[in-house]
C-alpha cells in the first residue's frame, strides 16, 4: 500500500494557498512521517456499515400504511408507518435502508416495519484474527482503505473502536496449531462530509498504521 497519500492535495494546497500551503505541508509532512515509520496490519475483510435503527411498533395491529421508501431521507419525528391506530415515527434523522411494504399484514410488538441509519455515523469495519496483529491496534491509530466501488481512490481514517469480544460466527481454523481463531471487528471513523460518495454496505480493504 502506498505512503504517500496526500502528497498530490499537498502541492494543490500550496500552490493554492501560499505560505499557509507550507504549514499544511509541514503538518501532513509529519502525518505521512508517522505512517511511514509504523508497523503496518492488514485488513482485507471489511466494509462501510453503520447501526441499524429499527423502528417498530409497541402494540400489535395491521399494517395500514408506509410512508416512506428505501433511500429516503428523513429528519428526526418524521412519518414513516400506520400500524393499527399505532404512527410510527422516526426516532433520529437518517437513511431509510429497508421497508416491510406489506400492507395489509399483521405486525407484532417489536417487529420491525422500517430500518435506517444515521449516515453520520458510518464506519469502515474491519474483521481481523486475533493472531494477525490485534495486540497492536489502539484507538487512536491512523487509517487508510480503499472500497471496491471506487478502485484506485485511498481514504484515511481513525481507530475509534476495538471490539471488547470476539464475533462468534467469524471463527476459523488455524491449521498450524489446531486451534479455532477468533476473529474481532475494528471500526475507523472518517469524515462523511468528505468522503459522501461511501454508502452503506461497501466492500473495503484497510490498513492500519501501529505505533
């Protein structure tokens, strides 16, 4: 994986912005450095996902109507479903992902009628053996990745979560010592607004860059 992420922005930027163009120079200069000297863990299991909000009712009834579809976006208290006499409302701003549209169909307490996600809150997600460098990621680390979508195209992020148990159904075997590895997820933040063009469910690669 290449270094020397940001040095093409680096010469726009101090073209652009003159003596100021120095300072970011200077800054990231010290950035590319840290990355450079640091002892690289490899992720090649990962994708962009956020939590699910799942909206549902509290009291059994026919689903009557549905207000909204897939790839709506809505603000907080916003109409989304009529279950029985019951109005289900979005509970945060966010994404519409998925809509039971089923109307007629009878719906029990908790289940869900409309899924969503706050898009500010998407995450690169990494799958990574316990064995394969876990030990060395802090929060805190920097992050680079690349999706799928967009090949060729690096994004950088931050360590912000290591998962504080193991994900049951990503055990594997280990062939040389005979033991099940576990494996644990690792979230990098990154700035949404930067980078809109990240949705919900791609496929990505990252990188982490320990101390």
């Amino acid at each position: 994986m290449p270094t020397a992420i940001f040095s093409h922005e680096l010469r726009r930027r101090l073209i652009v912005f003159g003596g100021t163009g120095l300072i970011i120079l200077v800054a990231a200069g010290i950035v590319s450095y840290t990355i450079s000297t640091s002892r690289e863990v490899a992720i090649d299991t990962a994708s962009i996902s956020a939590p699910i909000i799942d909206l549902s009712p509290t009291e059994s009834g026919r689903l009557n109507a549905i207000y909204v579809n897939e790839g709506d976006v809505l603000p907080a208290n916003a109409l989304v479903a009529l279950v029985g006499t019951e109005v289900i409302k979005t509970k945060t701003a966010g994404l519409i992902v998925q809509v039971n549209d089923t109307i007629g169909a009878q719906i029990a307490p908790g289940q869900v009628v409309v899924e969503m996600i706050d898009p500010s809150q998407l995450r690169v997600v990494g799958r990574i053996d316990e064995n394969k460098g876990l030990a060395q990621i802090q929060v805190g680390d920097p992050v680079t990745f690349t999706v799928d979508a967009f090949c060729g195209e690096s994004f950088t992020g931050v360590v912000d979560e290591i998962a504080p148990t193991s994900n049951q159904s990503g055990i594997v075997f280990d062939i040389s010592s005979q033991r099940e590895t576990q494996q644990f997820d690792v979230k990098a933040r990154f700035d949404t607004n930067t980078y809109p063009q990240l949705k919900n469910g791609m496929s990505a690669r990252m990188w982490i860059y320990t101390k």
